[in-house]
C-alpha cells in the first residue's frame, strides 16, 4: 500500500484528538471489474499537501466509493528512534449495508473489486463536504484486490502511523 498524507493531516488528528464526538469513516473505492480499475496516475493523484477534496470532486463520474465506519483497534504502538517518536494504530472498516455507494454509478455487488481506502474525520455524519481525509491507500496490484463475493462483505484494515521528529 502506498500511504499519502495530506494537508488535512494535522486538522484531522486535531478533530480526532479533540474532546468532540468526530467519528472516522473509511472511503472504499471499488469498480465494477479489475479492468475497470483507474490507473493512479491518471486518477488525480493527490501530492503532500494538497486538498484531498479536489480529488474526490474532480474525478471521472465513474469512481464509485462507500462511506463506511471505522473502528480504531484498542492497541496503538509507539516507539522511538533517535529523535523521531512514532504511534501506529490500525483502523478497520468493512462494507455493510445500508451503507450506499458514494455517486451511485453501480451498487457494491458481487464481482466489483476493492482498490483503495481512504482514512477520514466525520465531524458530521450528515454532512459529506465536512469530511477531513487524513490518508489514503491503494492496493498495489490485482493480487491485493478485495473482490466481493456472494453473500460477503469487504473488509478492511488500515494501518495508520504518525512520526514527529523533534529539532
């Protein structure tokens, strides 16, 4: 997987950290297919730094992706390596129903493939522009598609790390 924070990082974490009853969710991208999974290069790939938002909103009408809950295992770990201190903690998400497909291009039926997640702040459950993505992840390659088979769900977990270095 390939991890790609963004600008909204640190907001994200603040909201997350916050006293506030901010949820995570994960973004499921799928397709209806392995031949139908967009190339990342030409997906609107997102650099550091920039807003994550334009992504989503700026991709083809064919990106179809599911707004599910996340649950943060109870387990973090922290380590430190000369001045740098690292968390890690493991988000999971799977892809139950009544959960609905984000632009609704196609259900989340048997056959489609899972090939990306997406790490997000919920301040609002209702409201999906308030959205905050913290990270997002691609699988690597058709080997590490989640293919949704008859009378199954998707599942997914999603390491998460943050290093702090100090001067």
């Amino acid at each position: 997987m390939i991890t790609v924070l963004t600008a909204e990082t640190p907001i994200g974490l603040a909201e997350a950290l916050a006293d506030k009853p901010t949820k995570m969710y994960m973004y499921l991208e799928y397709a209806s297919g392995a031949g139908s999974v967009p190339a990342y290069t030409t997906a609107g790939s997102v650099p550091n730094f920039a807003n994550p938002k334009t992504y989503y909103s700026s991709l083809a009408s064919s990106l179809d992706y599911l707004r599910v809950p996340a649950l943060r295992q109870p387990t973090t770990s922290s380590s430190v390596a000369g001045n740098t201190y690292s968390t890690s903690s493991v988000f999971v998400a799977q892809s139950l129903p009544p959960y609905t497909p984000i632009k609704g291009n196609q259900s989340f039926a048997t056959g489609v493939v899972c090939y990306g997640a997406a790490l997000v702040v919920v301040p609002d459950e209702n409201d999906r522009t308030k959205d905050l993505i913290v990270a997002r992840a691609y699988f690597t390659g058709g080997s590490e598609y989640l293919v949704k088979t008859a009378s199954s769900e998707v599942f997914v977990s999603f390491p998460f790390t943050t290093s702090v270095t100090s001067a």
